[in-house]
C-alpha cells in the first residue's frame, strides 16, 4: 500500500461529501508585505493601520483577495489536485475581515456532479469555507472543476447540477463591524471618485499593464501552498507549459483596477467569474472594468458598488469580451464580477 497521496478523481467524489481540508494556515504580516510585493497592489485600506482606523476599523485587515487565497489554497490538494482547469466561481461572500495572527482552515462540500460526455473527466461542484482559529466563518464561496477520471470505464454518477444565484443580494452583503467612511480621506486613498460619480454601464480602461513572470508566479502559488500540477509540473500538460494559477490573474487584474477604481476599497462579495482563457509566462495582463450596479449599505458613508472586472492580454481599451456568438474572446483572461464598498 502506498502511503502517497494521488488526489481525488472525479468518481471518488458523492453529493453530500464533506471534506476537512489541511493544513490550517496563521497568517503574519509579513504575508502582506510579500503580496503586495507580487502585485501593485494600492487600496488604502490594506496598506495603512492609520487609514483604516479612520474608517472605524481596528486597524488594516489582511488582502480580501490575500485571504480567499488562502481558503482556496487548502482545498486544492482535495478538490483540484487533478483538475483539467478550474471553470468558476459563485455566491462568494466575505464573512469577517482576517486580522494578522489569525489561523485559518478550509472545509468544502460537493453540490454537485455531472460527468463529461467524453467519459473522460467531469465536473465538481463544492462550497467551500474558510474558518478562522474561532470556528467563525471568513469567507465562503461555490466552484466548480473539471477534474480527471481515474478510471474512465468507471459508472457516471446521477448528474447534479447546483441552482445557484447569478448573484449576492445587497441584503446579503456583510459590512465589516464599525466600518466608516464619512470621514474618509481621498487625499490619502489616492482619487476623488466617490460612490456617486460612477454610473452603472460606465466603462473603466485601467491603462497599466503587468507581464507575467514565471517565478512571481510560482512563488505566489508556493505562498498559498496550491498544489495543482497543472501549476508546477511542465510535463503535466501536452504543451510542456506550467499554467499561471486564477488567482494569480484576479490578484494582478484587482491590482491594475487601482487606477480608476482606488476607492473601491474592499471586495465582500463574489457574484461570478470565470477563467476564460489560460494564462502562461510572459502574457502581459490588462484590465478594465465596468460598472453594473449600485446599492446603499446601513454603513455611514460606505455605498456598494458591483463591478464586471475584465483581465485580457489584449487591447483593453477595446472592451472586447465575447464573439457574436457568446464565446469568449481568445485574448479575454477573467471574466469576474463582485461587490465592493465605496464612500458615498
């Protein structure tokens, strides 16, 4: 018997099936020193403790998207240990903000089943958890994977295919406790675009670009302790080449959104995205971004604003994302829509 772990293949997975995920993760400041490092990332609220007490926080939480990284990090090994490519995401909410010193956990149950008609692989569909030292919920979100069959004369399971909401009501949107923007400093945030200046249908051209480097890459994917091979082995894939983590691209792409969007201080929500075309060494990354809706929050000051998040290694002025016949453009990345919280 051996005592290696190969992953779970898709018929190893049942509806209803809950998984507690290792390795639980403390997370020091010095993780946030080294994301910013990987990515331009600017938002005021993660960068300064003074800033962030001014808006009635205890002081600057973790990265949103530092913190998802994590949670998704442990479930990797379990969930897409051998995925054929990660497809997307759904009904993503941020619980609580994670505090340096906090240790997180990951659990994941599978929704939903459905085999591929090449009898090859299927795809899963799990919600997963994050939980801090607590038991208290940080974050949770679905996805779903097409993942490999061991077996491919293994039986189909019953196809169970999750109903799940196009997206996070405003109702649902949780604000951090004591979060405060009327006071809110622009000067120090880095633009005066308030909550009320964008308009929904409004377009964003991010204008920076960031080229892909190997080795950011891999050390980003090493930090949140991803193990999908897809990720670190060449020889995994038919062309030799070592696939650039989602997250990596959502992180650069959130990064880039800083220039026109600086406001837009903290993701709570997680309404869709998708992974439309892969990513490798060397693609320059751009962004752009349009606004889709607008909600007023119980907050002092703080509005919600929900933003469609396009990264593309093309022209993103353009604003191309999709054919005339739905499909998304070779060049379009992400296709990824969430909630943020603005000052009025």
């Amino acid at each position: 018997m051996t005592k290696t772990n190969p992953g779970r293949f898709f018929e190893d997975y049942r509806i209803g099936q809950v998984i507690r995920h290792a390795v639980p993760r403390t997370v020091a400041e010095g993780e946030r020193a080294l994301y910013h490092a990987l990515y331009p990332a600017r938002h005021a609220l993660y960068s300064s403790d003074e800033f962030a007490s001014n808006c009635g926080l205890e002081g600057s939480p973790m990265d949103d998207l530092l913190a998802f990284h994590i949670v998704f990090g442990k479930t990797v090994p379990d969930v897409s240990l051998n995925a054929v490519a990660n497809l997307g995401y759904a009904q993503g909410r941020w619980l609580a903000p994670v505090w340096p010193g906090d240790t997180l956990r990951s659990e994941s149950q599978v929704i939903g089943l459905k085999q591929n008609s090449n009898g090859k692989s299927g795809v899963v569909w799990v919600r997963t958890q994050g939980l801090n030292q607590m038991d208290e919920p940080v974050l949770d979100y679905v996805r779903w994977v097409m993942v490999r069959k061991r077996d491919a004369d293994a039986p189909a399971p019953e196809t169970v295919v999750p109903d799940l909401a196009p997206v996070v009501a405003p109702a649902d949107l949780v604000i951090p406790e004591g979060l405060d923007f009327s006071g809110y400093d622009f000067d120090l945030a880095g633009e005066p675009h308030r909550w009320g200046d964008y308009q929904v249908g409004e377009k964003i051209d991010h204008v920076d670009g960031v080229t892909i480097e190997e080795a950011e890459h891999m050390l980003a994917t090493r930090l949140w302790q991803n193990t999908a091979k897809v990720h670190f082995d060449a020889t995994n894939r038919d062309d030799g080449r070592r696939l650039i983590y989602g997250g990596h691209v959502i992180s650069m792409a959130r990064a880039l959104s800083f220039n026109g969007l600086a406001n837009a201080q903290m993701i709570v929500a997680l309404n869709a995205g998708a992974h439309a075309n892969p990513c490798f060494a060397g693609d320059t990354v751009r962004a752009w971004s349009e606004v889709l809706d607008k909600a007023e929050t119980d907050a002092p000051g703080v509005g919600a604003i929900r933003l469609r998040l396009v990264a593309t290694k093309g022209d993103s002025a353009a604003f191309a994302l999709k054919d005339g016949e739905g499909r998304y453009l070779p060049d379009v990345l992400l296709d990824l829509d969430y909630w943020a919280l603005m000052p009025v």
